[in-house]
C-alpha cells in the first residue's frame, strides 16, 4: 500500500505515537493545541469545523496553514479554539494508501517541476484533499 512520514520543522512533539490511528487512503498533519503566544512563532493549521473526535484525537479537514500568525490573524482566520489555544503544525506529516500513490503519481508525472524547484531551493506547498 506504500506511505511516507515525514518529520520536519522546529518543534519535538513528544506523545505516545502507539496510541495513533492513521487514515488509510489519505494524507495527515499531527498536531498538538498550544497557546497563541507560541503559535506567533510557528506554523499553524486551521481545521475545519466539522471534526471526527473520541476522547483521545480529532480528526478535521484543513482549512488553511498560517506561518507564524499575529494574534489578529488567528482569529480571522477562525484558528483560535474554544479553550482559547490554536493548532501548531508539528511538521509530522503521514501519507498512506490511496493518497501515496497519488503524490508518488504526481512527483513522477512532474519531474522539470521538482527539478527546478531543487535548482532554485524554492519551497512549494499542495494541499491533497
């Protein structure tokens, strides 16, 4: 079925990765809810408002990325939870099934892209729904 994980960024999210479930045909972004003064400095994710959730995890669609948001922009872009915390995107990143053959898929069918990007030290981001 093939998958990738990827762990990028500049925060160690420690947690018990054993109690994780991971979509099988689809791509996912770990995250952790931290205080807005922290999420100035990083990356942050806003979920959508529908959400799967058990006692233990939440699973949403996401909405939109932030890089290093002001307070203000955290709250119109509806990123501040209803305890008052907002999403960091940990940069833990895990693609399975479906989803992995679709990125591998795509990485093969544009080849001169990735090539360029690798020349230029650009960065690029795609959203797989």
């Amino acid at each position: 079925t093939g998958g990738m994980l990827t762990m990028t960024g500049d925060v160690l999210p420690c947690f018990d990765a054993s109690l994780m479930t991971l979509p099988v045909d689809t791509s996912c972004i770990i995250t952790v809810p931290i205080t807005l003064d922290v999420a100035a400095n990083h990356g942050v994710i806003v979920a959508a408002e529908t959400e799967h959730s058990t006692q233990t995890y939440a699973v949403s669609l996401v909405d939109n990325l932030l890089q290093k948001p002001s307070v203000d922009e955290l709250v119109k872009s509806k990123a501040v939870l209803a305890d008052g915390r907002t999403l960091l995107d940990t940069g833990i990143i895990a693609v399975r099934g479906k989803a992995w053959l679709e990125l591998v898929t795509l990485a093969c069918s544009c080849q001169q892209m990735i090539s360029e990007l690798l020349q230029s030290k650009k960065e690029v981001y795609y959203i797989v729904c």
